[in-house]
C-alpha cells in the first residue's frame, strides 16, 4: 500500500483534504489577491496548534472513566501502545472536523472584531489552506515516521526525532513537523539526542506510564481490537510490554 493510498484512506485526512480543496477554489473565486498573502500565517498557527493538542489534549493524565478514557485511547493513547498500527496512525475525524470549526470561527471573530475587510476570506485563506495544508504534511511525516520505507533526508530527521518521543521520553519532542522543534526548544520539551541516550528509559513508555496490564488499557484494547485490527498475540503481549 503506498502512502498516499494509506493516508487518504482515513476519513479524517480526507475530510482535511476537500476543505483546503473548498478552501482554494473559495479564494480564487471571490478573494481579494491580497488575502493569499495571508496563508503562511496559517503554516505558522497549524504548527502551533499541532504543539498544543499533542501536549496538552492528548497526553492529558489517564481518566479514570473508561468512556472517556476510550476517547483519549483513540485519539492518542492507542497510536503509543501500537505505534505500527496504520489505524491509529492518524488524529480521529471527531477530532479533526471540531478543532478545525473552532479555528474557523476565531480566526474569522478575530478579523471582523478588529474591523478588516473579506473577514471570511481572510479565515479560509489562514485556516482553511494555510492551516489545513500544514495539517496534511504533519500527517504525512508522522506516518512516515512509522512507516518502514525509503525516505528522504527531511523524513528521516523527523523520525529520528519523533522515535524519542515514542521510545525515550514522551514529555518530550511533541512537535512532528519538520521546523516544529523550535517550538519544543522555546517550550522546553526539547532534550538534546546525546542527552537522551544517557537517560534512563521511561518505564512503562509505550502505555505513557500506565502499567501495561491497567484495567481501562486492557478494556480500550479489547473494544477497539476489531477497528483496529488487533490480533490475540498483540493484545496478550501489550498486557505485558
């Protein structure tokens, strides 16, 4: 299966994909030249929002109800205990399509609050393609990452980088994309690899401190096993990693 056939197999990145598509299509029909001008500010507050939903969202602490904890298992928690799954590899739809509304309307509240013109337009240009088109690339190099395939010089720093978020310390390098660093270094979730390597690995890494037998791991993976694709063997040897 080629990358582009994965990635695009998900709803979520599909769902992505046609709104940066209404997204340009809107701009070239209606939109002051002016407003494409705009977009790169959308590169720069999708990097941002992609540093604080990693952080913040989905390494929230573990919730003690299981409903909500299946939430968080599938958005993120899941992607950590199986980390070559294709399934999880991607953020939900359920996730994507709300994070994206919410974007839409401040940007859009923002501009006609401050009194600008083609207030619209200016948030389709920052949200819709600047902002979508840089959440296309973060999924692109994040399921690269996992992926065991030739990559490019670019493609294989971000593994490198991402593998310590997955394999060493997972409160550290929250940011995928490439040039997101910067914004661990300013945040202070960036540890240097040589540093890394001296430091004793997390215990527990793969469930994000949880023990791997947890009751709420165990009964996430045993409802999602079927969507997920997960066999018998790699729930038995998650409930002891």
């Amino acid at each position: 299966m080629t990358r582009l056939k994965l990635m695009f197999s998900h709803t979520g990145v599909a769902a992505m994909a046609v709104a940066a598509l209404v997204g340009i299509v809107v701009l070239a029909a209606q939109a002051p030249w002016w407003v494409w001008l705009l977009i790169p500010l959308g590169f720069a507050a999708q990097m941002l929002n992609e540093y604080n939903l990693h952080r913040f969202i989905f390494h929230l602490p573990p919730p003690k109800r299981q409903w909500a904890f299946d939430l968080l298992y599938q958005a993120h928690y899941g992607h950590h205990d199986f980390p070559t799954n294709h399934g999880l590899f991607f953020v939900p739809v359920w996730v994507a399509i709300p994070v994206l509304a919410f974007n839409f309307i401040l940007v859009w509240l923002i501009a006609t609050l401050l009194g600008l013109p083609a207030a619209i337009n200016i948030s389709v240009a920052i949200v819709l393609v600047g902002g979508v088109l840089t959440f296309m690339g973060y999924e692109w190099f994040h399921m690269t990452s996992h992926l065991n395939v030739p990559k490019t010089k670019v493609e294989r720093y971000v593994t490198t980088l991402h593998n310590q978020h997955h394999f060493r310390d997972f409160s550290k390098w929250f940011h995928v994309s490439p040039g997101g660093e910067v914004i661990d270094r300013v945040m202070g979730t960036a540890i240097d690899r040589d540093a890394l390597k001296k430091q004793q690995r997390i215990e527990f890494i793969r469930t994000l401190g949880l023990r791997p037998d947890d009751p709420r791991l165990v009964a996430a993976r045993t409802r999602f096993a079927a969507r997920y694709g997960l066999s018998q063997d790699e729930l038995a040897r998650a409930a002891v990693a």
